[in-house]
C-alpha cells in the first residue's frame, strides 16, 4: 500500500538526514523566489507564501485560525507559522520517527499549547478533528494513493471559505502529449522511485477538487527558481547512469533513481513545480 510505502521511507531516512546539522529542518526543496538572499531563506520561502495567505484569512474568520499540514515532517512549517501567527496548528504524518522528532521540535519552540502532530495516514483523518480554515501539503500530495481521495478527506474538514494548498510537482501538458521511451521511463522512475502515485497534472486534480467543492484560485508555477543541478545532483545522475540496471535493493537507491529523474523531467518540462491554491465553497 502506498502509505505503508512512505511510511517506511522516512521512518528509514528521517533520523540520517537529522543526525547533523542543517540549514533547515523542513524537508521540502529549497525554492529561489523573490527577496531569497540564503539558502536558509530559501528553504522557508513556502513557508512565507502560506504565511500570506493565512494573514489574508486572518480577518474572515474569529481568532485563533486552525491550520492542517498534511505529510508535515517534523512539523517545520508549522512552527514557522506559528511563530510568526497567533494559528494554532495540526500537522499530520504516517511516520511514527517523524511524529517523534517533531513532539520534540514543538517542545523545544515552547508551541506545545499551540502546535501537535498527529501520527495517521492523512487520507484517514479523525473525525474528531475540528474544522480547519487552511490545510496544506508541501511535497506530499503526490504521495497520497489517489487525488481523488485526498482532495474528498481534506473537504471533510476545511471550513467553507477555506483554503486548501498544495505545493507539489505536477504533470505538464507537454507530459499528457505523445513522449518518447526515455521521457516514458523517466515518468514511471519518478512515480516508483519517488513515491507518487498522485503525480497528476494541476487539471486532473482540479477536477478532482471540484467534485468535492473546491474552486481553483491560484496556479503558480515555481519550476524556475528551483535550486536544480547541483552538483550533488549530478553526482547522482552519474551514480544512477551506472547503476540503474544493477539489482540495487532498498528505499534508498529507489529514492535516488526516482529523485534524479525527478531533476531530469523538472528540467525536460515533463515536470512542473506548482503552488496550487483552491477555495472551499459553502457546499458541495
């Protein structure tokens, strides 16, 4: 099952990438936009533009407003914008190693009154949950098991007038188009290897969204201030050349193969970077 997939990959990974010190304990990509001046900056910029839109918020709703991060990590971006808002958020992960890791991030920013993480699959959220006015994922979407089932889980708790946001990687036109075999492989390595079963395009999950009572509001495409080819990036691409038909076990070579043609179909715009907004109606 995918979740049961993603699960294991950052119960695996969660503790390496934290087991030294970083420019950031988000998870998500760096992203250039404008004003970025380091790269700690641009590990936060997502942040910010979430940040935007929950002060926009701010004023149709009675305080404190209640924000849903699904696949939150450690609880990064939360606690962002809950030291820079009066929110008081939940955030959401599959991973039992990333739910602890971020108990002990939120104790740390004093946000325990304000901030939790729940461990669930976000496609099967507790009805106990109170209603949300943002909800939001950032490179998780395309790993939910279906867009369909995602966008219907998180209508059930957005708030009419709400918003749902989702920063992701999502198909281009150019990708639903006739390709060639090697545009074909890269695709098929970035959905096994990466994780994404719900790598779509922004149409296919707006019909998706529709159906639920959601409408688009915003499509922005951020594909261009990625921080790509790095060379550790292309050291990979180089490992993965030689070793892609060698019989590699594990979550980690699989990542690396479907990481790097991630780079490869981002930069053959098969693959676009989006930040996608969409607005809850009064009903469905």
């Amino acid at each position: 099952m995918a979740a049961e997939a993603v699960r294991d990959y950052y119960d695996l990974n969660t503790a390496r990438w934290f087991e030294r010190p970083r420019e950031s304990n988000t998870i998500h990509r760096a992203v250039w936009g404008d004003g970025v001046q380091s790269q700690a900056e641009a590990f936060q910029y997502l942040d910010r533009l979430i940040l935007q839109e929950l002060h926009a918020l701010s004023s149709s709703y009675p305080a404190p407003l209640h924000v849903l991060d699904l696949g939150c990590g450690i609880c990064a971006s939360l606690i962002f914008l809950a030291s820079h808002s009066a929110m008081r958020g939940t955030g959401v992960t599959v991973s039992g190693v990333q739910a602890r890791y971020a108990a002990n991030h939120i104790r740390q920013a004093g946000l325990g009154d304000r901030v939790t993480c729940l461990e669930c699959d976000f496609l099967a959220l507790p009805r106990t949950l109170a209603p949300v006015q943002l909800a939001f994922s950032i490179e998780a979407f395309v790993h939910s098991a279906d867009p369909e089932r995602y966008f219907a889980a998180t209508a059930e708790h957005v708030a009419p007038g709400g918003l749902l946001i989702v920063c992701d990687d999502f198909l281009s036109a150019r990708a639903e188009a006739r390709v060639s075999r090697r545009e074909a492989r890269m695709l098929a390595e970035v959905r096994n290897g990466w994780l994404a079963p719900s790598l779509v395009t922004v149409g296919h999950a707006d019909v998706c969204a529709s159906r639920v009572g959601y409408r688009l509001l915003k499509n922005i495409d951020l594909t261009s201030i990625l921080d790509l080819r790095r060379p550790r990036d292309l050291l990979v691409a180089a490992a993965v050349t030689i070793g892609r038909y060698l019989p590699i076990p594990g979550y980690r070579w699989r990542s690396l193969v479907g990481g790097s043609a991630l780079q490869a179909a981002l930069l053959a715009g098969l693959i676009e970077f989006r930040f996608v907004a969409w607005q809850k109606t009064d009903s469905r």
